[in-house]
C-alpha cells in the first residue's frame, strides 16, 4: 500500500509540474529534492490513505472519455454485460436450413417451396434463393384480412352474406351475393376489398408490423400500380402492388399465427381453419390447411402461391410452395396446390430423420453436387402464353 500511495504521489506531482514551464527547468535540476519533500509531505500523515485515493480518482475521471461521464458506475458493467434480447434468442436457437431436391415435383418449374418444422426449428428448403425473394401474395392475403375481420367482428360466419353489385366478373361464381365461407373457397376478390376497406388502413398496418408481414407496405391501398386490371372492386395493395412477402415469410408467419404463441383468439382460428381446410381428404391421418394465390401483369401469370399448415402424426408444420413465371409451362395456383400437398404427405419429421446435424450438413452439400442449379428468376414479360381467364385466384 506504501509503495501504491508513493508511485501516485509522484504522478500527480509529474502531472502538477508538467503545466507550467518554468517549473519543468527546476524540476529538471532539483528532482530529487522535489520528490522528497512531495512525499514528506503527503506520504506522513495519518489520512495519507484517503488523499491517495482521491488523487487515483482525479487522475483516473481526468483522463476518461466523455461518453463514460454520462452514466454511472453502476451502468458500466450492465451495459458491458447486457445483450439484446433478438440477439440472444438467435444464438439460442440457431434455425437448421435442409436443402432439398424437390425438381421433380415442380417438372422444370421455376418455383421454391418451403415447409417449417417450429418443434424441430427446422426448414426444408428447395431452390433457397429464390425462398428469400419477396413477391406479391395476391390471394394468399385472404388468409390476414380474413383473420382480422374475424378478430374484431367485421365478420361474423353465421351472418357473412354480402350483397353482389349486379356487374358481371369473369368468374361466375363472384356474380350473386356470398357468404364467407363460399368467398373464401372460390376467392372472391370483390367481397375482400370491401371487407379490408371496413379493416381500415390503421388497423391493417398494424396487423402487419405485429405479424412482421413482409415488408408491411400497404401504401397501394387501392391498387393502382396492378398493370392487369383497373377495376377498384378487383384490385388492391395485395394484388401485384406495393405489399410483397418471401415464401419463407409466407411460413413464418403462418407459424405466427397458428402456432402456440399466437395473439389471436381461439374462436376466430378455429373459424378461419374451418374455411382453409382442404375438403379432399389425401391421407387418413394428415389435415391440410391453405389458401391459393395467383397474379398477373400484363396478362401473363408472374406470381402463384399455396401457402398453410398440416397436422400429421401429432405435429404442425409450415409450408409454403410458390411458382414464378416460365416459360412454356402451365404456371397457375392450382399447380401449386398440387405441388404442396405432395410434398407435405410425403414430409417426415424432423424428430423421425435418423442422424445427427453433421449428417444432416453431409445430406446437404450431397444434394448440392446432385442437384441441377435452379432456373433463374426472371419475371420480365417474356412471349405471351395462351390468355386465361383467371385474373387472379
């Protein structure tokens, strides 16, 4: 302690001297004399302990950075200690990402597909890239407005009918007054845009920002930038328009909105699950659950969706399967349906896969070298195809 209060006593004293110039030439000569008459001075007394302390605490907030004047001693280590919560959670749970080769489901289809395995916090991808890539989701967004509706009472299941306008649409099922269920099944796009028109722009939007919906935009709101249809019954910010959203997002939030840490009531999930059920009965034991989606741009089909849920084997997963425009080849929602059902009755859960993670990763860089690398995405209009009647399903 002795040699502490010594060595301190001399900094600051070095420290004292170094202002002034005058003083440094007498310093220089006679420094040894300072230094003994310093520490007779402060070396000798009976609260020498104490002075040593406050010239350390002198020297030491002198010489600190003013961004650590700003808090105090107590918020040093919480903020040294302190991680962001994401960040935790990430590190945590790490998701695993299986590449899978599924080309022969999509029969030179430029398209991805995804299923989500939350118990297992597993993806199975095919053709990752374009998974990432944020499309409009066109009809699959009936599965949001309808679930809000449901939420805050705007429709009611048993008292849903609403009122046809009298025009004529090119699907004939859309020209008579509709119910929910039957809106829902044959996705009629007029009873939803009056239904999310009822929603409300605030209470869409914030929907979106909680469900982390894609890139949340509904700045469209009436659908203008659509470049196939100007009807304003038939168009809207879901429509190839200003909301897009990736396949695997469509999945996430699937998994955000049925999964066991959903905000949404029981009631109007279960009545939502009523009308996304498929009626076709695939296998015994495997409940699928989705909705199609399909958009044009200049008469050709661009984007085509199926996204949901299934329940097989006492376990839920997440899918998504969308199809992107190519050329020569049938590129429709109803495709994709079909796609999606075949790849999920025939998924096995993560927990019945035999092997670890290494041989997971080993099945991964396998399939790489296997696989074809997948057609590019290119959504420019390309030659025509045979004109549809569908505008979008």
């Amino acid at each position: 302690m002795k040699m502490v209060r010594i060595y301190l006593s001399i900094c600051v004293m070095k420290r004292i001297i170094w202002r002034y110039e005058f003083i440094q030439q007498i310093y220089k000569r006679y420094s040894c004399i300072f230094v003994l008459l310093f520490l007779g001075l402060t070396g000798c007394s009976k609260n020498s302990d104490t002075s040593a302390d406050n010239l350390q605490m002198e020297i030491s907030s002198s010489e600190e950075t003013a961004p650590a004047e700003e808090g105090s001693a107590g918020d040093i280590p919480q903020i040294r200690m302190e991680m962001p919560k994401n960040e935790v959670q990430k590190a945590i749970a790490e998701p695993m990402i299986e590449d899978m080769d599924w080309s022969d489901c999509f029969d030179g289809i430029n398209g991805t597909a995804v299923i989500y395995e939350p118990a297992g916090n597993c993806y199975q991808i095919y053709n990752q890239e374009l998974a990432l890539i944020r499309r409009s989701p066109c009809s699959t967004f009936k599965i949001i407005s309808s679930l809000i509706a449901l939420e805050n009472g705007i429709i009611n299941p048993d008292e849903s009918d609403r009122t046809w306008s009298g025009e004529i649409f090119w699907n004939e099922e859309w020209d008579r007054d509709i119910d929910f269920s039957d809106a829902f099944r044959s996705s009629c796009v007029w009873y939803f845009r009056e239904i999310i028109d009822e929603i409300g722009k605030d209470r869409m939007q914030e929907n979106l920002n909680a469900l982390g919906y894609g890139n949340c935009d509904i700045s469209d709101w009436e659908g203008r930038l659509n470049t196939n249809n100007n009807n304003p019954a038939l168009t809207g910010f879901w429509i190839e328009s200003s909301l897009l959203i990736s396949p695997r997002e469509q999945a996430e939030v699937m998994e955000r909105i049925f999964g066991d840490n959903t905000e949404y009531s029981e009631e109007p999930l279960d009545q939502l699950k009523q009308v996304m059920l498929l009626s076709e009965q695939h296998s015994a034991d495997t409940s699928i659950y989705g909705k199609t989606g399909m958009g044009k741009a200049n008469g050709i089909v661009v984007d085509s969706w199926y996204t949901g849920f299934a329940d097989a084997s006492d376990e839920r997963i997440y899918f998504c399967v969308y199809l992107g425009e190519t050329e020569n080849k049938n590129v429709s929602s109803a495709k994709a349906k079909e796609i999606a059902i075949k790849i999920v009755l025939n998924y096995v859960p993560d927990k019945e896969r035999a092997g670890s993670r290494e041989q997971l990763q080993e099945g991964k860089r396998l399939g790489t070298e296997n696989s074809q690398e997948p057609e590019g995405n290119s959504l420019t209009k390309r030659q025509k195809m045979k004109r549809n009647t569908e505008e979008e399903v």
